[in-house]
C-alpha cells in the first residue's frame, strides 16, 4: 500500500548527523529507496556486494540510491587507511559492470573526515549513511525505503523487489530480511561459523517459544525500514557494535518489526578484528580458543521467560508487589532479577499512565524490552541453569515447538533455518 510520508526537515535539523561528510558519486535525487553500505578496509570484499545487487531488476535499481560509506576512526591501523584510500579511487574510477547501479558514496576516511577516535564505528558510519541519503529521497506521496547492507554481504537478485513488496503489503515500519552465512574459507571456519549461526538461531527460537515480541534476528546487513520508521525510532544509534540490536528494538517500539519472505542475504563467515563483539570478532575467538567458547543458553531459562510473559500478560490489574510474589512462584532467580529493577514502581506507573489493556501490554514490552530480556536469560543462566551444549540446548526446544529433534550441528542449522525461513524454497536453507 502506499502511505504518504512528509519530508523529514525537523529530523534533518535537529537529529541528523553533523559533520564534513557529503554524499559523492550519483547526482540524482527523488529515489523511492537507499541501500547503505558501511565499508571499513573492505577492498576485496566491496565490488562483489555490489555486483550481486547489480543483478536485480533495472527498473527496480533506477529507483534505488546505493550509498557506500567508506570509514575508519582517526586511530585506524596504517593498513585500514590505505585499503580504505584504494576503495575510494576504485569507486571514483567507476566500473562498467556497475553501471545499473545509482552508485554514491562518502568519503569517511581522507584527512579530516574520518571518525573521532571516540564513538567512531559502524552505528555512526551507518547513521551518517542513513541520514545523508534521507535527503536524496522521493517523499512525493510515498514511504520511501531505508535498507542496510554490509560490505561483505552477497545478495539475490530478488532482494530488492522482494523487500519493496514487502513494505508494499505490511504496515510495520521495519523488517528484518533472511540470512544465511556463506561457506568459510576452511573446515575449522565452518565449524565455527556454523556453531556461531546455530547460536543466534536458537536464541530466536527460545524467544518465539516463549512468545516475546522480540523474536527476530538482529543482523546489521538484513534489516529495512521506511524512512518514516526511522525518523520516528530517532534514527540509527552510533554504537561501535551492537548498532543493529538497538535500532531494531527501538524500531519494533515505534513502528513494529516484520519479517520479509522470499530472499536472502549471505554475510561473510570470516574472522574480523573490526568490532568487540558479533561474528566476525565470535569466529576470532572460536579459531583461536575452539567452538566450545560459543555456548548455548539453558532452555529452562526460555520456559522461565514464557511463564513470565504470559503471567505478565494476564495480571495486568494486579499490583505490582503481588505480581512480583508471583513471579517468585515461577522462579526466585526471575524475583530478584524483577526487585533489581525496580519491578513493583514501573508497573504501577505503567498501570497510572496506560488507558487500556492493549496500550498497557505495549507499554510494558516497551519496559521489558530486548535489552531487559536478554539481561534476563543471562542472569538466569549464572546457576541453576548454565550455558550448555548444542545437544543439551536445541533438543528440547523442538520437542516444545512439536519439531522431531535432530542431531549434529549442521542438521539442527538447517531444521531451524527452515522453520525460520518457512516461506523460503528449500534449495536457499540447506547446510
């Protein structure tokens, strides 16, 4: 559906980044979309990215800017400097097999536009990114799309229609959009990127399981939203890592968050020294120490949860304190998690302050948000319930989703980017 979006002035002058940064490349402007693509030290990685969107649709990619924004912080190593400088002349240079695309990029990496040795990292470089492109949109009675994409992530040549469509036909201001890691470099690599993959999926699992609203994938290279979502979500957080967890959360609390079906992004599996913590820094860490450092979550603390949430869901007239004793019941571990933060005051102002049930149940997901449920299932995995082993973890999880278990890693990726990817063809979910 089309839905009229106004052009985002208040938000450009009062929330946008500030800086030296100016988008180069493609002169044009009224795109119905953007695709931004942060790039740190990614010469040999880049131009295959964007030869895999030059694949899809011309008429689709005469609409869509594809913005690059090529970064690193002021403390950079002397070699992330100098393949971010040959990125820049490559992409100055042009190539003819690129032409389908409405190319720019942003220059985050000569003298004097670099990011601040302090807060300079992949939420900044996506926000300057993100907000610059805002500027080259078409707000002429539509919604014009805001996608993100990393410098190392391949994509199908049905990815941008498909997630135009989506947004088309749902009304949640964002999306999150399929992935699948593509094979690594070694057998060791694969093991590793495989674990790590299996983790994340069955996280998400566990939290569908339990009913939380935030069940879906926090991936930086495959989420979406209309411009209008993320000038109301505040725009993209500046984080040095975890950017994409954040603006997700923040999206699902003031547009929603969807899930698109029909395409698939493939991020790299390589080991990464670039952020603290996600895959690349995750497959580090399994290469050097081995796979068992990434280590699965009890799944009694994700039946917890869902006795929580649904608990949660029915007392909304219950006070506070009598909620909390409730919840005692359920688990002491769950009670005092709840009295340190501050449980019994928050739901009484959530009660004081929401006019209705449904308003009350957004208010509290709002309260007890992704950052609050992933700080519970930790705490909860301290004792009794500590971190496990795949086989221990995944198992009971699809005996509960009334799924056939299955053993070994590889098959327990592929049970679970099935059920993940339902509305995918099989062929795009295999190991």
């Amino acid at each position: 559906m089309t839905r009229h979006s106004p052009f985002p002035a208040n938000y450009l002058r009062s929330r946008a980044i500030q800086g030296p940064w100016r988008i180069d490349g493609e002169v044009g402007s009224g795109f119905a979309g953007a695709v931004v693509i942060p790039a740190l030290a990614e010469s040999a990685n880049l131009f295959a990215t964007l030869h895999s969107l030059a694949a899809n649709p011309p008429q689709v990619l005469a609409r869509v800017l594809v913005l690059v924004v090529v970064n690193h912080r002021e403390d950079a190593s002397t070699g992330d400097k100098a393949d971010n400088l040959l990125t820049l002349k490559q992409l100055a240079a042009g190539l003819r097999e690129l032409a389908p695309l409405r190319l720019a990029w942003v220059d985050a990496a000569s003298p004097g536009r670099e990011l601040p040795a302090k807060g300079g990292g992949v939420g900044l470089a996506r926000k300057i990114g993100l907000d610059l492109a805002l500027a080259r949109l078409d707000f002429t009675g539509q919604n014009p799309l805001l996608i993100s994409l990393d410098a190392d992530t391949l994509v199908e040549p049905s990815y941008l229609p498909v997630v135009t469509r989506h947004f088309r036909e749902n009304d949640r201001g964002g999306a999150v959009i399929p992935f699948c890691h593509r094979p690594a470099a070694s057998p060791e690599e694969q093991e590793a990127i495989d674990r790590y993959e299996l983790f994340l999926r069955h996280y998400v699992f566990g939290l569908a399981l339990a009913s939380s609203p935030y069940a879906f994938h926090t991936v930086g290279s495959a989420m979406a939203c209309t411009s209008s979502a993320y000038v109301r979500a505040g725009g993209m957080n500046t984080r040095c890592a975890g950017e994409d967890f954040y603006f997700l959360q923040q999206l699902h609390r003031t547009s929603g968050v969807d899930r698109v079906a029909g395409t698939m992004v493939f991020p790299s599996p390589r080991p990464s020294h670039r952020v603290p913590f996600g895959t690349g820094r995750t497959i580090t860490r399994a290469m050097t120490d081995g796979v068992a450092t990434v280590s699965f979550y009890h799944p009694e603390c994700f039946h917890i949860l869902g006795q929580w949430l649904s608990l949660a869901k029915g007392c909304t007239g219950v006070a506070g304190t009598e909620l909390l004793d409730k919840a005692r019941g359920i688990s002491p571990l769950l009670a005092d998690y709840l009295s340190a933060v501050n449980f019994p005051a928050v739901w009484q102002r959530l009660q004081r302050h929401s006019k209705g049930c449904e308003a009350f149940r957004k208010a509290f997901h709002d309260w007890f948000d992704a950052f609050k449920t992933l700080k519970l299932i930790h705490h909860l995995s301290v004792a009794p319930y500590p971190r496990c082993e795949p086989e221990d973890s995944i198992p009971p999880l699809l005996l509960q989703a009334g799924e056939e278990p299955v053993a070994g890693t590889q098959q327990q990726l592929a049970l679970l980017r099935r059920q993940q990817n339902a509305a995918l063809p099989s062929s795009l979910v295999s190991p």
